[in-house]
C-alpha cells in the first residue's frame, strides 16, 4: 500500500499538511525554491501514485535541489546516491562485512553449530552494510526521500539493476531474500543528458524537463536565495547571464551560476555590475578555458553595456 499524502505531511516542520499541488507549491515557496506549478505538479503525481520522478535538464538548475527541499518541507530523511562511471552493486545497494564474517567464522569452529546454521548467521544483516538504496527500502519511521543524482553518468547495466527498485520498491539480496519497502520513499532521479536513458527506466517514472528560467522567473529566484541583494544589481546578473547563454558555449551557466554572480560581486562590495566586476568573476559565469575565450571573443563590455 502506497503512503498517503496525511503520512506524509504529519512530518512536515512547516505545520501545513501538503494536501494538493497549491499548498506543495506554497512549501517549496516559504523554503526559497521557486518552481512552476507544472514541476510541483509532478513531484506531487509522483507522491501520490507513488512513482519515481525523473527529472532532466542543463546542469545548474536546482534539479539535486528539488529533493532536497522536498525532504526538507517533509521532515523526513534525505538519501542520496551520487552515480558516476563504474558504480556497482556493492557501492549502491549493499555488500557483505568480510571482515567481521571472517572473525565470526573463526569464533564458530569449536561450537556445536551445523554448517547451515553457521551459513545463516554469517549472512544475516549483522553482517550487511547497507548502502544507499538498500537504506532506503529498510527505512522504518517515515518515507525517506531517495535522490538517484545524475543518472545519466552511470553505465546501462546499472540502470536494469534499479528497475525492480524503481517498479516494486524493493531490492532482492541473494543471501537474505527480497526485501521490500515498509514505507515506499519518494524517489528522484536526476540527469543532464549525457547520455540517452533506457525505455526501460524511463516507463518506469513521471518525467519532467527544467528549462532555463524567464528574465522574471531568474529575477525571482535570485531574490528568494539573496534577499540582501540589491534589485539593480540582480537585474543586471541575470540579463548578463542570459545573454552569456546565448553564446555558443560548451557549459553555459545555470542558475547556480547566476546566484555565484551575484553574490561574487555582492562580496567585492558592489551594487552596480561593470565591466570590471565581471572580469573579476569570470570563473562563476565560465568553468573551461574555451567558454572563457568566447565570452571575451564576444565582447565583455557589449554584454555588460545590455545589461543596463
């Protein structure tokens, strides 16, 4: 039986049940995450029916935030898995003590045990070190929230590994059996399209795309996570990151960048962007040489001179 949406909220340290997308929205809102309501409508689908959400999109966008704040506004707990190239079973699910099953083999050689019965105890969950997604289904007090991050930088053996996770929220461990989630947690994967995804996967969760944000919506967030900037200065970070978008870049600057902007030059003490203050933050809106190339190739004073 899935969890309700009351399950849920009764862990929330806002003290507002999350009864429908408005009030989910609101949540995220008095936490500092600006989203759409077509986001909040997805992650809350995805409370309800209960599905993971897969979540795409240009690095720099807020998606590893979104569980974040969602674990957040629940009070309940956060587990992350960071993927990257070569991660396997035993660094994301679980993998047996060897050491301590060597020590308990050692103590058991002059008891009175059957060798099925030693077998048994050697690979009980005294000995299982729990990694995790194995952590997520053995949750007992609340439904966690499961952030699968970057997705897309794990290999396509890997991603057939989750799909009984993802489709029946449980996880098989040869010597224990299959284990399955007392309380089904709200599961997040996030890519940035390196790589296509399986069909596989992809049928297996709600899917959402995060754009780069409107002039507006960027204006917005920016003052949500620094109140303290000054709205001038806001706005001439963010018109300047747009346009820095524009250019033909290998990593154009997310908003994370833009919030790096413009607290970079909140600390150098202005309220006003120049041509200066941008060459001195350059490494927030331009993280490889090349970016940096183009962007000086396509005139720094001319982006800052629109930003006005």
């Amino acid at each position: 039986m899935s969890p309700s949406m009351t399950d849920a909220s009764a862990h929330s340290p806002l003290g507002n049940p999350i009864g429908d997308v408005d009030s989910l929205l609101l949540g995220f809102e008095r936490l500092g995450y600006v989203a759409d309501t077509a986001l909040v409508t997805a992650i809350y689908l995805g409370m309800r029916l209960p599905k993971p959400l897969l979540i795409e999109g240009h690095a720099g966008l807020g998606k590893t935030e979104v569980a974040k704040v969602l674990a957040s506004l629940l009070g309940t707990r956060l587990i992350r898995l960071q993927c990257y190239e070569g991660l396997d079973v035993s660094s994301a699910v679980y993998e047996w003590n060897y050491q301590k099953q060597l020590l308990a083999i050692k103590l058991q050689e002059k008891s009175d045990q059957t060798v099925e019965e030693k077998e048994k105890h050697i690979f009980s969950k005294e000995f299982l070190l729990q990694r995790p997604l194995l952590l997520s289904v053995l949750e007992e007090d609340a439904p966690p929230v499961l952030l699968i991050d970057e997705i897309d930088r794990a290999d396509e053996a890997f991603e057939a590994f989750l799909l009984e996770l993802l489709s029946d929220f449980q996880i098989t461990v040869p010597e224990l059996g299959t284990i399955k989630a007392r309380h089904i947690p709200y599961v997040f994967l996030t890519s940035n399209r390196s790589r296509e995804l399986s069909d596989a996967l992809k049928r297996r969760c709600l899917y959402h795309w995060i754009d780069y944000p409107s002039f507006d919506k960027e204006m917005k967030i920016v003052r949500a996570r620094l109140p303290r900037v000054e709205r001038e200065l806001a706005s001439q970070v963010v018109r300047v990151v747009q346009a820095v978008r524009q250019l033909d870049l290998t990593k154009p600057p997310g908003v994370a960048e833009t919030l790096d902007c413009a607290q970079a030059a909140m600390s150098l003490g202005k309220d006003r962007l120049d041509v200066e203050t941008v060459e001195q933050t350059l490494g927030c809106l331009a993280k490889l040489m090349e970016d940096v190339a183009t962007l000086r190739a396509a005139g720094i004073e001319k982006i800052v001179a629109q930003s006005n």
